[in-house]
C-alpha cells in the first residue's frame, strides 16, 4: 500500500506468536488437557476447564502453525489437543442422518462443536485426510439442526434430558455460522448456504435490529464471518452490517496509541484481543475493496490494540517481576494489568488477531 509505514514489525508479530504457541505447547498436559488457568505470581494452576475454550485454542495453534519456529512440535501438540476434545463427541442417528457434536459434562454448546468444525478444516489444510470429510459432515448437520426455522440458532441443549437452555450466547450463532461458511466451501451443498445466510439474516434483522452506531457490540465472530461470506455470497447489506460492527469496536476501543497502555486498568486482554480479531477481518474486506484510506485508519487502529496486547505478553522484554522466577509463564498473556492470571482463550486470542495483522503486513 503506498505511503504506508509499518507501526510493528514483522519479526517482532512473529516472535509474538511463536512465543505464546511455544506456552501453550509447554503447558499441555500428556493427555491433551492444557493447563486452563496458571498464576504466576502465587505458582497455582486452576482445576476448572471449559472445553469450548479448549477447543478454540487448539483451532490457534493449527492456523498459526506457519509462525512457529517449532511447527512439527506445536502441530502434534494440537493433535494431541484435538484428540482430547474428540473423546467428548457424541453421535445421533434420525432418519437416515448422523449427527455428530461436544458434550461435555452433560451440556452441548453450540459454539463448542462449531469450534471443533473449525479446528478440524484448518486441521485438514495441513494434512489433508479422506476420513476428516465424513465427520466434517456430521458435525454440519448438528450444527443446522440447532437451527430454528427463522434462522435463530439455539446456544446450548441437554441430550438426556432432550431441552433447549434458554440461554442466548452472543458468540455461539456467528461461531456456527463461521463453521458453515468454511465447511460450504468445501462441499457445495445448498442446505449449507441456507442455514448461513437465514442465520446472518436473522442476527441483523433480530438481534441487532435497533442497535446503532453508539452500542458496544464486540461479535467479532460476526464479523469474521461476514468477511468470509462476502466471497461467496455479494450483498451490500452483509458489507453495511460488517461496517457497522466494525464501528462499535473503533468507538469502544480504550487504546488511542501505543502510549496510553497504563491508563486502562478496567480492560482485560480478551477484551482487547477479540477487538483487534474483529477490526483485522475488516481491513481484510476492505483490502479487497480497494478502499485505501479505510485500510490505513483500521490497520492504525489494530496496530493501538496490539501494542496494548502485547504489554501482557510474559516475555524477557515485558518486565512483571514475574517471567525470570517462573519460566512456565513466558510466553502466556496476563489477564490484565492488575491480573496476573494467563487464561488459554486469551492467549488464543491474541494469536490470532497478531498473526492476521502479519499477515495483513504481507498483503500490503
């Protein structure tokens, strides 16, 4: 892009990534489990998991796999991951399909089988395999089966007891949506792009019918998919919409520039990370749009979020006073300036949104 001027570099985006890959490999369990939650400060490791999380994790580490400078490593920790995540999917047959989905103690997440649908892709743009193809299917099915006939999808749903929480996750539906979005481009069946476009249909004429420009609405999900369906499915108002979205993210965004790190105490890395995640999708839309001066006012805005991000970063460079007692942090992000705790959805998180920047960097 011309008369354009890199705030990061590349190296650095890169060390970034293969260092929290590196954490997230390190602190994995012979089982697959990783270590959910570790504080550094009073060497503890938390004894609850969440799968879902479990799963978007192990998705971060197929997709950033070309960032690592120990890629056949960190790709057998992810399979060791993605196994482990396997030993909790259920099947169900009704007339003549096979469904198939996560349960984990006793409830099925919506977004945890689209998760494991979406690992399983990215898993399969590395090696591809025959057999994954199958399942991808039956995952798929599950997936529009929690759809109702207005698009709507439904969050969670309890097998034994055959019931619909009432629970509405905001994530949950573009999660499902991702999944089928990647999964229709693989196999071009009509029911796919449906389920999609009823489902993108009913979150902006539903859900967000009557939010404007000044609600803080950070699905970044959405937007990711939006930007994902917009090359196979052209509409004006999935463009307005992402534009929309990516407007709520710039207004609420606590990071004016690099500087202003400090002052944010109330911000949690997630927080952060998802946003940068959401803002990096749209520049990728607008790139192909040929849009330069969006392009340079969102990729500004990106580079702020990160150079916040990676303030939280374990790392010999970040001073806490913690990485050179406990080794086992570095590379994990810090749930926020007064919370030493690393989380693994956060340092999925801010994975993903760095290595979309670099590979933002590359396009330009």
């Amino acid at each position: 892009m011309k008369y354009f001027t890199k705030k990061i570099k590349s190296e650095n985006l890169k060390k970034v990534v293969d260092d929290s890959l590196s954490y997230l490999s390190n602190n994995m369990k012979k089982d697959g489990m990783f270590i959910y939650e570790y504080n550094p400060q009073t060497s503890t490791i938390s004894e609850k998991y969440n799968m879902l999380r479990h799963i978007g994790t192990v998705y971060s580490m197929y997709s950033a796999l070309n960032l690592s400078k120990n890629s056949i490593k960190i790709f057998d920790k992810a399979n060791l991951g993605f196994e482990f995540s396997n030993k909790f999917l259920k099947s169900e047959t009704t007339n003549c399909s096979t469904y198939k989905f996560i349960e984990y103690n006793g409830i099925i997440k919506l977004g945890g089988t689209a998760l494991h649908l979406i690992a399983l892709i990215e898993k399969n743009k590395i090696i591809p395999n025959e057999n994954n193809y199958k399942l991808m299917m039956e995952l798929g099915n599950f997936i529009t089966w929690m759809q109702s006939s207005d698009g709507k999808f439904q969050s969670k749903y309890s097998l034994i007891n055959q019931y619909f929480y009432p629970h509405n996750s905001l994530y949950y539906p573009s999660q499902a949506i991702l999944a089928l979005i990647r999964l229709y481009k693989i196999d071009k069946k009509e029911e796919w792009l449906k389920s999609i476009i009823n489902g993108v249909d009913y979150l902006i004429n539903v859900r967000d019918k009557n939010l404007g420009y000044s609600e803080n609405l950070n699905d970044h999900w959405l937007i990711i998919a939006l930007n994902e369906l917009l090359e196979v499915e052209k509409n004006e108002i999935y463009i307005k919409h992402l534009r929309l979205l990516t407007h709520r993210i710039i207004k609420s965004n606590p990071v004016n520039d690099e500087k202003s790190v400090r002052n944010y105490k109330n911000f949690t890395i997630g927080q952060i990370a998802t946003r940068a995640e959401g803002l990096a999708a749209s520049v990728s839309l607008e790139l192909q749009l040929n849009n330069i001066s969006n392009c340079k006012q969102l990729i500004s805005e990106l580079e702020n979020l990160l150079f916040f991000c990676f303030h939280f970063q374990y790392s010999k460079e970040n001073n806490w006073d913690l990485n050179r007692l406990f080794p086992q942090a570095i590379g994990g992000f810090r749930k926020s300036i007064d919370n030493p705790v690393i989380r693994i959805d956060n340092v999925q998180h801010a994975i993903s949104a760095t290595q979309n920047l670099y590979k933002i960097y590359g396009a330009l």
